[in-house]
C-alpha cells in the first residue's frame, strides 16, 4: 500500500508538500490502527507458545490428560499431537501422581515437560512431586539436579462447577521456595509468561483460567514473534492512577480494570497492577505504587487466609507503612467451600461492587 | 485367553502409532470382552478368577457358588421384582433425559454427566441394598441417587441449585449427598470415592467387631474404568482385602475416560484380573443385562454380609451420551455407538418380560407414564423451589461453628445473630 501511493505522490507531480504530508499522516495512522486491531483469545496464545517452544526445543513435550487426540479437555494444546506426534504428546491415564512424578523424574534427566492438570484441585493429587520432587530438588542436590518443568493448568473458579473444582492455588504455590509461580491475564500476558515458563530452568506452576481461554485481547507485533519472552518477577501496571493501588492477578484483573472506570467517574483515580508473578512477587512495583498513592487494596478470587493478598498487605506495611493514609483492604473469595447455586456463587466471589466499596473505604468517601 | 488378547493390542508408544489411528481398534478382537451377545441366563462368565483359588482356599469364585444353587425355573425374577427393575432403569433414563433438556434450556449449569445406557449396573447393585448399605459413586451420580431412594424432586432441585436439594444446593449435580440414604456422595476427582467408601465399610465391621453392634451393612463402591489407573484403587483393594471389609467395588467400565480409550490407557485392560492379585475374587460380567448384573449382585453382596470379604466385579457397559453435556463426543466411532445402543438395557429387560410372560405390554407403558408424570413433576417443584438466601453461604462451613472463631468483640463469630449476613468482606 506504501509503495502504491508513494508513485501515485511522485507521479502525479502536482501533489503539494503540505497534502503529501497529510497523505503520510493519514497511512501512518492506518498502519497503527492495523497493527492495533490484531487480537488473540488466551486460549490462541498458550497454544501458539506451547508450538512455538516445542519448535524450537526438542526436548520440550507434553503430558496431560487429554491433551492430545480430544485436542485438550480446553482445547489449548489443539493441533499439537498433529504436529509433533505421540512421542512429543501424551495422552496419559487419569493418575496425576503418577505422570507428575514422571515429568519430574524426566526434567531431572534433562527434558523439559510441560504437564498438563485438567484443573490444579486435580493437582492436589499430585502435589507431593510438584513440592518435595520439583520444588526441593536444586536446593537439596546443592544445583546438581534442577527441574526444567512447567505444570500448568486452569486454576480458579469457573462457572458452576462446584466445591472441588473451584479452589485458588496461587497461595499453596507461592508458599514454596523453590517454585516460580506465574497467572497470566491477558494473551499477551499468556504467550509471554509461558514461553519464559518453558524456557526457565526451575519449575514453573502456571496458572491459568478457564474463564478468560475465550477472551481476546489486542495483541502487539512484538508478542507475536517468536522469540517473545516476559520477564518472570515483573508486574504490570494496566492502568496509572493517583488516588490509590490496587494489586491484583488473572481473572481479577478485568474486574479491577471495571472497577476502575466506575472510580472514575466518581473522581477516583485507581493505579491498576497485574502481578503476573505470584512468586517471585514484584515487591518493588508495588511499594513504588503504594509510595506514589498511599492507599493499597488488594484483590483476589482465593481464600482469604493466609492468601496472596496477605503477602502483599506485609510487604507493603513493613516497607511502606510511613507512606499509607489509610489501612490496608484485602478483598478475596468468600471462606466457605464454593457454593454451587449460582447465587451463592456469586456472592462468594469478588465482584466489581465490592472493589469499588473497598477503593472508595481507603480513600474515606464512604463508612 | 487373556494373554493373546493383550498381545493383539497396539501399545502406546508403538510405531503403529505414529499415524493418528482410528478411535475403534475394538472391531477385530476375538474376545467377548467387549460386546458379549449372550442371551439372559444365569451368567456364564468364564474368566473367572480361579487360578489362585489353591493358594488362598478361604476366597471362592464366584461362579461356582452360582453353579450350585441351580435354579430349578428358568426365570430369575418374579414380576413383583421385575416391575421394579424396570421402573427404576425407566426413572434413571427419564430423569437423564430431563437433565438434558434442561441443561440446554439454562435451569442447570457446570458440569453435568450423565448416566444414559448404564442403568443395568445401578439397577442391578442398588435394588439389592438396604437402606442402612451405603453406596458412594462419582461426579456420574444422579441414577445411583435416584436408586438408593433420594427423590427426583430432590436430585432435580439440586441440579437447579435450589433450596430444596439434597444437598440444599450447595454441592450440585457432583456432590449428592443423603445421609437418610446412606448415599455418600458424589465425587468430583475419580478416585476419590473408592477409599472413602472402603471406610464406610471399615466403621461396618468396627460396629460388628468392636461395638459389638448387629451390623450387616455392605458398601458399594461404583467408579469407571479410567479410575483403574489410579493409585488410590490399588491401595483400597489391598486394605479392603486385608481387613476383609464388606464391600463390592464395582467398576462400570465403558471404555471411554473422556475421549480416552480405556485400551490407549490401560496396560492390561481386563479389569476383574486385578482382583485376584489383591486376593479377592474378580468377575466380569455384562452389564447391558440389569438380569445378569444382578445375579453377580446377589452373590458378591451376600459374600459381604457374611463376612467373606470384597469382591471386585467389573460390569462391561457403556453411555450413550458423551462424558458430560459440554462433550462433544467426536472420537468414539458411530459404530461402537451403534452395537451398543441395539443392546440397551431397558429394551432387553422389557422383552425378558414380556417374552416370559411377566407383564404385559400395557404394564409397561403405565409405568412409563407413570414416571414421566414424575420426572416432569420434578421440574416443576424445581422451578417453583426458591434460591438459597444469602444467610446460607455462611452456613454448614462446620459441623460446630465456633470454628469461626472469636470476633473482635471477644465473642465467638458465630453466636453473633448477623454473622451470616456478610460476603466476600467477612
């Protein structure tokens, strides 16, 4: 298209300075509308890493249940058994503890699986490999063995899928030295963050989300490359405020980006940041936002004891407190079992009111 | 037998199975493992486990205790028996069938598996119980709800999430509950049921032994052939028969875990030959014939109440539908579909009955009707039934709610009359 209208400039001769500059204004501005415009639903975005790291790797392969002829139980390693053939995909029988301790033991002999839990309540089955076989391993060997894997899978509430299906992990994980944890939101947060995962020497628990695999979000150039990597360990800011931050990962990061419009019509402006990474967690850019703000509230779907939001609210008074202008507000998931009636559900989760409640509580405009 | 047969299958790995195979690798095989055509008799299984029998004289086969009591009709059932039979496998289908309605209509939601084509195992097992036995199934549990007593009003108002479930819907269509009946729920992860049921059968025989209480209570155990892969299985078969505990562990092996095939997963595929290596009987059986399930039934039960132990047994069946209603069940092949659905449970038992003269017809039909008046009557109670109020999120968290805590007041949270008003912020 540029070459095209460049000799219509420059043949047509009669074309004056001042309208070929509005030319170019005009096919710039198309080409960041086209570069903009190109979305990619979560879903596209782990298959595409998943691809692109098996690509380049031969030592990386995946296990999992369903994960290959059904094309995944979420369709997110779709095509891959096509692609790379049942010796680099693996349907395996239903018995977590089983093919966790076997992609473990194959990460200690130098391969770098990525195992597949349907939904991580199913890796609670398997958790003593993940912890005592992964986690521990580099540190008990003094770095002779590290464990290159990746365990990733849904985590979190879905919709109606009742008490054993619904639970966080994120707190569990992130308890454990040793492990990196990482939930990603947007794609771009999802190709990024999975391909360091693979890449990564340790083991990875990548937490995803089965609500937001159909959701799309613009995605940049830059992220659809393949060499494409997110630094593990660095927040995001999704949206800069003034007024008051409010931390929080995966699915809640659309609520609190929700929430943040309706603060703003009120007057509020709310500092958004999307950890990505549970473990290691980005003290620094939090501090620095409570810092700037003064007020912290912190949301997340899990139980609220002993949760991600607790960390957060520690680090923050130990290393802010002089800088905070109001108490710390945590907002997390009901502590009960999750309901299945779809009304209890929703009262046991966050919801944009709430954090809207909470934002405008730190910043004393209601009781 | 079962030698050649694991030798004919492709195993994983192989390099056969470098091109994508079709799903059916069934048809070939010689054995009658899968698609027995056997008419209704006494069962004829003949693997049967008894090459161990000389090493451990205590445990019998169970085919050789049936061949004794020869029959002296030809009949298994009376009609009173068989009416029942039958109304039970059409309440099971009906209520399935509502279920999908229904879920397609929004009134369900999550995760709903269910049981069409099985009936013949629940029938057959649960009719035989007490309302004192205990059953513990999976996330495939409202058929076996259904025929352990719990009302389709009931199990319909749970699977709409409403206050008059069973569970007052808090658990939902994975997680039925009934402890008037002894139903013991309903598990999501595959598996899980298994030592949970092995313990009920444990606290049976700790009655018996140590409370010196009249206890005879048997607990059935029904799971699928995926959780044969699964550690927990292995251990509760080697406790169960080295505590003698009173249960029937019953798999429903329908050759499909999702879109796995119980052959691509499965390095021996015959399930009941597992039994014998734990030293308890295993026995296979059809379990498309609600007539042949329940003679195995009658057996491995009254094996449990008289102390001998656990018996494995392992019912070759098959659903009609996918794995849930989110499946859109590609991989099985429309044939495999097809020779099973010809040998669905409920036509072969109206044909039994009415070939040998047990009901008629019309009987038949009145049941039917009968049970669609039922099942519709259930939706509509479901309907009307109210959504839980917001006080019962709090609620049933603990058996003693001081496990709450004490609040700020000093107070335990509980006692406080609004405590159970509160949300996510409590």
């Amino acid at each position: 298209m540029w070459g095209i209208l460049r000799r219509s400039a420059v043949d047509g001769g009669g074309f004056s300075a001042s309208s070929l500059r509005r030319t170019r204004f005009a096919l710039v501005s198309a080409r960041s509308y086209a570069a903009g415009s190109k979305e990619m639903t979560v879903r596209d975005a782990l298959n595409s890493a998943i691809d692109e790291e098996m690509s380049a790797d031969p030592k990386v392969f995946v296990m999992g249940e369903e994960v290959g002829q059904y094309q995944g139980a979420y369709k997110i390693t779709k095509g891959l058994l096509e692609k790379y053939g049942p010796e680099r995909v693996y349907d395996t029988p239903i018995t977590e503890a089983g093919f966790t301790g076997i992609g473990v033991g194959a990460a200690y002999a130098g391969l770098k699986p990525v195992v597949e839990f349907m939904t991580f309540n199913f890796s609670m089955q398997a958790i003593d490999h993940i912890i005592n076989s992964a986690a521990k391993s580099n540190y008990m060997s003094a770095g002779q063995i590290n464990v290159p894997i990746v365990f990733r899978g849904p985590n979190g509430a879905a919709a109606g899928v009742g008490a054993q299906h619904s639970q966080c992990y994120a707190a569990w994980y992130a308890s454990v030295p040793g492990l990196k944890v990482l939930a990603p939101y947007s794609a771009e947060d999802a190709r990024g963050l999975l391909k360091a995962a693979i890449r990564d020497p340790d083991p990875v628990v990548f937490l995803e989300n089965e609500l937001l695999y159909g959701e799309s979000f613009p995605i940049s150039e830059e992220a659809l490359d393949s060499s494409f990597c997110l630094p593990i360990g660095k927040a995001r800011i999704e949206r800069e405020g003034k007024d008051v931050t409010i931390t929080t990962f995966s699915k809640m990061v659309g609520f609190v980006l929700k929430a943040a419009e309706k603060l703003a019509e009120e007057g509020i402006s709310a500092e958004v940041i999307n950890l990505r990474s549970i473990r290691p967690l980005d003290r620094a850019t939090i501090n620095a936002s409570v810092r700037k703000t003064s007020r912290l509230v912190t949301v997340e779907e899990g139980f609220p004891q002993h949760g991600v939001c607790a960390e957060i609210c520690a680090s923050v008074v130990e290393e802010s407190f002089s800088y905070l202008d109001a108490p710390v507000e945590r907002i997390a998931g009901a502590d009960v079992p999750m309901p299945y009636a779809a009304n209890l559900e929703r009262l046991a989760l966050p919801q944009v009111e709430d954090i809207v409640r909470a934002a405008k509580r730190a910043c004393y405009r209601s009781k | 037998m079962a030698t050649s047969f694991s030798a004919t299958l492709p195993l994983h790995g192989s390099q056969e199975n470098r091109l994508l195979l079709p799903p059916i690798r069934l048809a070939p095989l010689p054995s009658s493992f899968l698609g027995s055509t056997r008419s209704l008799t006494i069962p004829s299984s003949r693997r049967l486990y008894h090459a161990h029998a000389a090493r451990r004289s205590p445990v019998v086969g169970v085919q050789e205790v049936v061949k004794e009591k020869k029959v002296t009709n030809s009949l298994l059932i009376t009609k009173e028996e068989g009416l029942v039979l039958y109304e039970d496998m059409i309440l099971g289908r009906s209520f399935e069938d509502m279920c999908a309605q229904m879920y397609y209509r929004g009134k369900m939601f999550g995760f709903v598996h269910l049981y069409n084509g099985q009936e013949a195992v629940s029938t057959g097992f649960i009719k035989l119980l007490t309302q004192s036995d205990s059953v513990v199934s999976t996330y495939r549990d409202h058929v076996h709800a259904l025929s352990k007593g719990v009302s389709a009003r009931a199990v319909m108002s749970e699977l709409f999430g409403k206050v008059t479930g069973c569970c007052r819907g808090q658990g939902g269509s994975m997680h039925m509950f009934s402890k008037e009946h002894n139903m013991l729920g309903g598990f999501a992860f595959i598996g899980e049921g298994i030592p949970v049921a092995t313990g009920a059968a444990f606290t049976s025989k700790y009655k018996r032994e140590v409370l010196k209480q009249d206890c005879e209570d048997v607990t059935v155990a029904f799971f699928g052939d995926g959780t044969c892969n699964n550690g927990q299985f292995y251990e509760c078969l080697n406790m169960a028969a080295l505590y003698k505990l009173p249960i029937i562990f019953v798999v429903e092996n329908n050759l499909w875990a999702i879109g796995m095939s119980h052959l691509r997963s499965t390095s021996d595929p015959e399930i009941w030959k597992k039994g014998p290596a734990f030293g308890m009987p295993g026995v296979h059986v059809d379990g498309m014939d609600v007539l042949k399930v329940r003679e195995v039934a009658k057996e491995a039960v009254m094996r449990a109440r008289r102390g001998e132990g656990p018996t494995l047994v392992e019912c070759e069946t098959y659903r009609f539908r996918g794995h849930s209603l989110a499946d859109p069940d590609e991989l099985r092949d429309a044939a495999e579909k097809a020779k099973y659905a010809a040998r669905d449970p409920i036509t072969a038992l109206k044909k039994y009955l009415v070939e040998n003269k047990l009901a008629s017809e019309g009987e038949l039909k009145t049941i039917e009707k009968k049970i669609d008046e039922l099942v519709e009557e259930a939706v509509e109670f479901a309907d009307a039934s109210p959504q839980p109020g917001r006080s019962q999120l709090l609620e049933n968290v603990f058996a003693d709610p001081k496990g709450f805590g004490i609040g700020p007041d000093g107070r335990y949270r509980c006692e406080d009359p609004k405590f159970t008003e509160g949300t996510a912020q409590v």
